[in-house]
C-alpha cells in the first residue's frame, strides 16, 4: 500500500542529495527504487579503494573518477528511465546559490563535515526547502529533518568546535598518544617536508630562546651531499634527543609531571643500517616507495619495538629524498600517502617512548593522523532507508509524523532505532533566528585577519563573507572586486581592530553577512584585555548561539572520530540517560561528538520532576508512550522551547 | 588471532571497517559461508551488505523466474524481463553480486530449499530464509538444529512498511563489552517452533502488535494453502475471522492486534524500499556480530514499522524452566 499513497508526492517530486559517498550511494539506489523520477546529486569527492567496502555503487575500475557521475551510471543500469542529473562540484561553489536550491522539493544530506552541513543549512533556511539531514559513526546513526519555522535547523544545537590541542601539550607535554600524531603529523613532518615559510613550534620552548634556535638553524638543512643516513641520524638526534633535554631544563615545567627521557640513535641502532655511500641514487620515482617494504615489516597491525621504529623512520626519510625529492617543500600529510603515515608513526612512537606513552601500530596511527571515520555499509544503508521516510513524509507535508531517528549499537528501551519528535527551532540561534552575537576580542592586539579567520571562517562558517562597520565595508571576499578594493582589504587585514578606518573598539556592532548563504549576522565587541592561552587559544572568545549548555565535559569522546562506541545506559529512578553521539567529521581535526541527553520514563508513567535530574533540565515533557504511534521526546537543552509550551 | 593474517589488499579494501570490528572479526567473516533463499528486496540488500563485508561464500537459492513483482525493490538486475529470460532470479542475483566484491565467492544452488537434507547445511555457518512458508520455515529451523555444529538461523519477511527478523543461535556465548567492564554471556534460543508456541498470555504485556500481526497472516496462509505474500484485499473478512479464532484460544484481547495493521498487511504484499534497506541493514549487522563473535546479539525477534519508525527487539521464549 505504501507505494500508492506515496506514489503521488514522489513522482512529482524534484530532490536534491548532497554527497554520493557511504550514505549517499545508499540514498541513490534506495531513491531509485522507491520511485523518485528526478534526483540530482553534487559531489566533489572521486573514489578510492577504502570506499569499496561500503560505496557498493563503485568498482575497483572506478577509482580515481567522479562519484557523482559513477553513482549515476550505476543506478541508471537498474532503473534506466529516472532522470539523474550529477554535478562533480564542491556544494560550497557559487553556482549552488539560493536560486538554485528553491528548484527542488526537498534536499537530502549525505555529508562527512560540519562546514558542509552548515552551508547547505543555511541555503535550505534561505530557500525555504526543507532538508533532511544524516550522519553515521559506525554502528550509531541519526537522521533528522529541517524546516524553516516548524522545526530546529541544523545549527540551532550548538556543535562542539573541532578538537584542538593546546600548543605545549603538543609541543612539550604530550600524555597521549594522539599528541605524539599531532607532534609527527603537524610539526615534525611539516618541518621536514613541507613549505619552509609557515611557521612551526616543532622546537621545545625554552628559557633560553637564543640557545634553541641557534641550534636548530641547521639540524633541518640537508646540505645535497650530507649522506642520508647521517642525516636522518642528525635529525632523530636533535628531536628526540636534544630538545628533550633542552625540555628537561624547564625544571618548573616537569614538577607534578613525569619526565621523559632523551632517545638517541646510537643507543637503539649503533650500527649503521647501510654501507656508508657518498653518492646518493637520486631517482625521483613517483611510484609508492615504502619504508616497511623495504625493511621487511608487513603487518600493519603489528606494534613495531623502538628500534623498528628508528629504522623506519630512518628509511623513510630516506625515501623521501631519494624518490620524491621534488615534492619535498610542497608536502602535506595525507593518510593515503603511505611513505608520510610509516614516516610519522614511527617518529609518533618515538616520541611516545620518550613519555612512555604506548606505541600504537601504523594501521592505529594511520586512524588517528587521517580522522579515519569509522564505516560500516550496513549503517549507512538504514540511514538511507531512513532519509527516504522521512523525505516522503516531507513531501507530503505529512508534518505531525516528521521524526528525528537515532540507530544505537546497544537497545534502549527494547529500541535499536529510536524515533524523536523534532524541536521546535531555537529562538536563540543565530542562524534561523537571526538572533545578535557578542565577541569578546582584545581589539589593541588582534588583527581583523585573526576575526575573519578565526570567528568568521572557522565559527561562522562563510565563505564569502562582508564585513561592515554601520555604513562602511572593511572587509570582502568576492570575484568582481576591484583592484583598490582589494588592497584595501588586504592592508585591513593587517591591521589591529582599534586601527582600522573606522576603529572597532569596545561597544560597536559589526555586521558580518554571507550573501551566497543569504546569512547575516550581527556581532556585538567588547574589548577584553586577557586570555588563558591554555582555555581559550583563539585570543577571543564568541558566544551568544555558540554557547554550549552547561554539559559535563566528557573525557571519554575526546579522540578520534570514532574511538568511543556508544555508552551503557547508566539507570536512576527510572530514569535511563543516553548519551548519544553522532560525530561531525571535520578536514584536518579531531572532534568530540554532539551529545544529547534523553530521558525516558518507564512505562509511559508520570514524571517526577523531583528526581535528581539537572535543575535546568527538569522542565521537560514526555508522551505517554503506546505502541502505536508513540514516541519518546528528548528533553532540550533549553526547556522553554519545548513544542507542547509554545504560543503562537 | 587465530592464524593467517589479512592480505594487503583486504586490509586497504576492508580497512573502515575493521577500525569498526577489528582484524581479528574481519578474519572470522573472510571464513565464513552463508546461504540465503528469497531473492526478493530485503534478502537483497542483506546480500549486498554482508558481501561488501567480505564473508567468505554466499550461496544463493531461488529457482523462481524474474517477474515485475520481484524487480520492484531490486537493485540486482536489470528492469528488461527479456534480458533476464531463461535466469532464475538466483543466477541473476549471483552476477550482479560477484562484482561487488571479488574476493567474495557467490554462488547458486538449485532445488526446492525444503528438499535439502541435514547434510546440506552442514557447508554453512549461517542460513537465512525469507519467502517461506510456516511449515518450510520450521522445518530449515529443526534441519540446522539437528547439526553437531552451530548454524545460525534467520528468517526475514517485510510486508508493507513493516518487516520482521526471527533470530536463533541456539546456545551463544560470547563477551558483553560494557563501559565498565566485559563479562561472560551465554545466550539460549528457542527454536522458531517454540517460540511462536509461546502462549500469548505468557508474553509481556506490550509485546509488538507487529509479532501478533505477522502470525495471524504466516498461519493465513499456511491454512489456506498459499505462497507467501499470496494475500490481498478480498482476504481480509477471513484475516479477522482468524484472528478473532486465534485471539480466543489463546485468551487475548483482540484489541492486541488491530484490524488496521492487518489490512496493511494483506494489501502490502510488496516490499517498501527503505523498509528493505533498514530491515537488510539491521539483518547484516546481527550476522556479522555472530560470524565475529563481537557485539550483543538480538534476541530473538526485531520488529520495524515504518509508520511509527520504531525498530524494536522482542524476546519471544518460553518463560518456563525446561522439564
Ligand atoms: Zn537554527
């Protein structure tokens, strides 16, 4: 029957699917064969050999091509007659603008970042198209649905910022595996390989700033002769070795810590791993050269000792330059370049040592330096079966039954997938609320180009933003721009916000606004003389919508995009708590998860909202829950915004 | 880890999901030999997710030609009845997954699924049916049972936006991994046979409305001597009269099943998509959590209804000490 009375609302229907990857080749064939006439897809991505296991749609013979197109292909083989009209582009391109968004009746998200997933939020809110959006980790999923003034868009919940580290846990006080990656991955490798002008804090800080950059001047040149094993040796010595103990020396530093201990080559490989050759076979072989075939190691999984460490890092920068000389300048870490990842988790476990922290294997440290997410096909394919669902429901402005899904790894409640009703949209967000952001920012120190990267980029999310002062524009970022606006724009950025023409001191209010996003938003300064370096790295600190609810900070989520499953349902006075986690899966960082509190009552009976739930909390409502048709309500973070309260 | 180890090449195809289950896991699937019969939607999208996890065999068995109904919710074919002529669905089936994953081998048995002596499933580690009927389903059920080694069973149906998975591992132990610790389980599972023998008293209180439905229909048309999904509309009227039958022998009120959800169940016949791809999906995972060895398993039925959008896990056993 459901064929019939859906048939009308799909048929006619125009979708549009951003992302053809894990959820969306599944979304792609599910669409299909449920009837959907016309579908348009964009992705940027092309395939790769770790997306056969799940991406069913591509084939060993497809890697290297669009997944847009090949998906595509693929399903047009078993329903020929549909319309599928792919676009092998970035959704964040211009051309995806508002006007394009308002042709289709729904839009389905099938992405793996936040910047995305706020972009095309945004556009959906501004095109007034509604937008069901999705996410897999593992064996945990989600799937909700956004529509402008009827439920919460997807920013009305605030999302954790990408996990940073602070600069000396990295670069002194690593207690964790992952700070040695980071250390490997973003200071040592980048210093080694990459481009020479960016600044790197791979030098222990000391008290004697003098000695240590003396010092280092020349540890990194290789002088083109030098021989390489001599050299590697040189290296291993000054990172592992001598700027341990030039980190000794801040006895201040090592007081309620333990220390580590310098490692240098000679102790763990006395001899030499070749025959000493002044000659070095520079080939500049493109093709994958790899340390640990050359030495013999074949199991990824293994955990290698200390001086399988030595000697892979060893030969590994060998390699780099015998065989990949010309890229060395120009190199960024990639977990699919397999030379970089045996390169940084041997120097990661080198360092761990030092700290005694655990080694960890390549295929672990590999994880952890590329943000693997972890996939699995089959949730991927019960999220796209639930996408689906909740797409009809859309189109057939079946609005009472719109339900936010979540798929456990362990039943709550007898429940493996577990239907919400949505929230209703948060008054105070400042994205579908429009509502005014304040900004606290030492404006005698900070640049605008600290604001634009670090609040209007990385916590707004724009693109192409514009930034004004009441009448006058300080800063855009455009195609049709003129030549003296752009200086002018480039020499603000330069400059501190108390100088700009005209000044932004404590109490103005700068607009920022998005106008492919159609997003404006008002940011209110107040000037602040002084940050915690450690709490607040940025130098500023943004709140308003941002603000996150007073949640208790989580150890237990903090590594990796799926290193935590999910958890086990701590019981009180009936009352079973979940933790829920749906990973945002960001570029370059490591991120915690969004948690969600849930609250169910057994057996539909009546709440006591005496119970030891949070204060802030206990305003919340529930259905008595009937197996037909019933549903468990989430308590919301902020309770006055509950549905069943709110006046027209 | 037992013995062998991955190769090269399954590590970089299989290597998101091992960062979900592990190498360990991933060795046991590589060895492990399925068999599947009803090539309908459902069956199709447990195929396309366990090959794609890599098991070691999958055998196929289905003897029926290709019709409309069966290429409504598969995406394992091509919509041109003529290009499939003289190809059971089986074979068809077989083509399309072998190039979804080459190192997995697939494969088609031909033959009547009940005419399989013991012996037969004795190559498999896993037998999942869907398509049967009541008597064929516990009959597999008892021929897997009768086996020294365990064969896990499964049956599957979806109906409408409904589906239904049935689950027994006869005796399963395995390693409850919890925040707080991991602990030893063992699991007993009733045969498909005892567990709709449960009287319908003894269930708890808000047992699925869908389990109640599912047997009504299963013993409709088993009475009636029809395939299944070989129901429609004009059937309703003697639906209900069984059920009302059914509800009074077993003392339960008959409000427990409602006569709406019946209804669309005799007239949804045809798979629903997503159902196909929710239930596929939920199927795949329980039989890579008993292949692996990881994981809680579901005991013993599960439950969707795309209506209220719950995915449900009931515990249907016989609540009485075995004497
Ligand atoms: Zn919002």
């Amino acid at each position: 029957m459901a064929s019939l009375q859906h048939s009308q609302a799909i048929k006619g229907a125009k979708v549009l699917m951003v992302g053809a990857g894990g959820i969306g080749c599944e979304l792609l064939k599910t669409l299909a064969l449920s009837d959907f006439q016309d579908i348009h897809i964009i992705d940027m991505d092309t395939i790769e050999v770790s997306n056969l296991n799940r991406q069913f749609l591509f084939r060993q013979s497809h890697v290297g091509q669009s997944k847009a197109k090949v998906a595509r292909d693929a399903v047009l083989r078993f329903r020929p007659h549909i319309s599928i009209t792919p676009y092998h582009a970035n959704a964040k391109d211009s051309n995806f603008n508002v006007d394009f968004f308002k042709q289709f009746n729904v839009v389905l998200n099938g992405l793996d970042n936040l910047d995305a997933r706020r972009h095309v939020n945004r556009l959906c809110l501004a095109a007034e198209v509604p937008l069901v959006e999705s996410g897999t980790t593992g064996f945990l999923g989600q799937v909700t649905v956004h529509v402008k003034g009827k439920t919460e868009c997807y920013e009305c919940q605030p999302k954790p910022a990408p996990k940073t580290y602070p600069v000396c846990t990295i670069t002194s006080t690593p207690s964790k595996f992952v700070h040695c990656v980071v250390w490997a991955k973003d200071l040592l490798f980048a210093k080694l390989f990459g481009d020479k002008n960016q600044d790197n804090d791979l030098n222990v800080r000391s008290n004697d700033a003098a000695r240590s950059s003396e010092h280092a001047g020349d540890a990194f040149e290789w002088s083109g002769n030098e021989d390489l094993e001599q050299y590697g040796r040189g290296i291993y010595d000054h990172v592992f070795g001598y700027n341990i103990e030039l980190a000794l020396s801040n006895e201040e530093t090592w007081k309620n810590r333990n220390k580590p201990r310098p490692i240098y080559c000679r102790d763990v490989l006395p001899n030499r791993m070749t025959q000493q050759n002044g000659n070095v076979d520079i080939t500049d072989d493109l093709s994958s050269a790899s340390a640990m075939a050359s030495l013999g190691l074949k199991n990824p999984q293994d955990i290698w000792c200390l001086m399988e460490n030595t000697k892979v890092f060893l030969e590994a920068l060998k390699l780099f330059f015998t065989n990949r000389r010309k890229e060395i300048g120009n190199l960024s870490f990639d977990k699919d370049d397999q030379l970089a990842v045996e390169f940084v988790t041997a120097a990661a476990n080198i360092r761990a040592a030092s700290f005694n922290i655990p080694s960890h294997s390549l295929f672990e440290a590999k994880g952890i330096a590329g943000n693997i997410v972890h996939a699995v096909a089959t949730t991927n394919a019960i999220v796209a079966g639930l996408i689906v669902i909740e797409a009809i429901k859309v189109l057939k402005k079946d609005t009472e039954s719109y339900r936010m899904t979540y798929c456990l790894e362990h039943p709550s409640k007898k429940m493996l997938l577990m239907p919400v009703e949505p929230f209703e949209p948060n008054k105070s967000c400042c994205v579908c609320s429009k509502t005014p952001l304040s900004l606290e920012i030492n404006t005698h120190r900070s640049k605008l180009r600290d604001f634009v990267e670090k609040i209007v980029k990385a916590k707004l999310g724009m693109n192409s933003p514009l930034i004004m002062h009441a009448t006058a524009l300080l800063y855009e970022i455009g195609d049709d721009l003129e030549e003296n606006e752009i200086a002018n724009y480039t020499a603000n950025l330069e400059k501190v916000l108390s100088e700009l023409p005209p000044p932004v001191t404590d109490g103005t209010v700068l607009t920022v606004e998005d106008l492919q996003q159609e997003f404006t938003c008002n940011i209110h300064i107040k000037h602040r003389e002084e940050f915690d370096e450690e709490k607040e790295p940025d130098g500023m600190v943004l709140s308003g919508w941002t603000q996150a609810p007073s949640e208790k900070k989580d150890d237990k989520t903090s590594i990796g995009n799926g290193a935590s499953t999910s958890k086990s349902l701590p019981t009180k006075l009936g009352i079973t708590e979940i933790d829920i986690e749906v990973k945002e899966i960001s570029g370059g960082t490591v991120s915690p998860g969004t948690k969600r509190k849930l609250s169910e009552f057994s057996d539909g009976s009546t709440v006591d909202q005496s119970s030891d739930v949070d204060q802030t909390r206990n305003n919340k409502k529930t259905q008595k829950h009937d197996d037909d048709g019933g549903l468990v309500m989430l308590d919301h973070w902020d309770s006055n915004m509950s549905k069943k309260q709110r006046s027209p | 880890m037992d013995g062998e180890e991955l190769t090269e090449q399954e590590t970089a195809l299989y290597d998101r999901q091992i960062r979900v289950w592990g190498a360990d896991a991933q060795r046991r699937l590589s060895k492990s030999h399925i068999l599947v019969h009803g090539m309908k939607g459902t069956i199709t999208e447990f195929c396309k997710n366990i090959v794609l996890a890599g098991v070691g065999s999958l055998t196929l068995v289905d003897d029926r030609a290709v019709t409309e109904e069966a290429l409504s919710a598969n995406f394992l074919m091509p919509p041109d009845e003529n290009a499939c002529s003289g190809k059971t669905l089986a074979e068809l089936c077989r083509d399309s997954l072998n190039e979804f994953n080459p190192m997995v081998r697939v494969s088609v048995e031909k033959g009547d699924l009940a005419s399989f002596g013991v012996e037969f499933f004795d190559k498999f580690d896993v037998v999942v049916i869907s398509f049967c009927s009541l008597a064929t389903k516990k009959l597999i059920n008892e021929r897997c049972r009768k086996l020294s080694k365990r064969v896990s069973f499964y049956t599957v149906d979806c109906r409408d936006c409904c589906g239904e998975i049935f689950v027994d591992l006869q005796k399963y132990n395995y390693a409850k991994k919890r925040q707080d610790g991991t602990t030893e389980c063992e699991l007993q599972y009733p045969s498909f046979q005892e567990a709709i023998s449960v009287p319908w008293r003894s269930l708890p209180r808000k047992v699925s409305k869908l389990y109640l439905a599912m047997r009504v229909i299963e013993r409709f048309e088993e009475d009636e001597g029809r395939k299944p999904g070989e129901i429609c509309i004009e059937d309703l009227p003697a639906v209900l009269k069984l059920k009302k039958e059914l509800c009074e022998a077993q003392s339960l009120n008959e409000s427990h099943i409602p006569n709406a959800l019946l209804e669309r169940l005799v007239m949804g016949a045809r798979e629903f998509p997503p159902v196909c791809a929710i239930i596929g999906g939920i199927l795949g995972q329980e039989v890579i959590k008993a292949i692996s060895g990881k994981g809680d398993p579901l005991k013993n039925f599960f439950f969707f209804d795309s209506v209220d959008g719950k995915g449900i896990i009931e515990d249907i056993s016989d609540p009485r000490p075995k004497g």
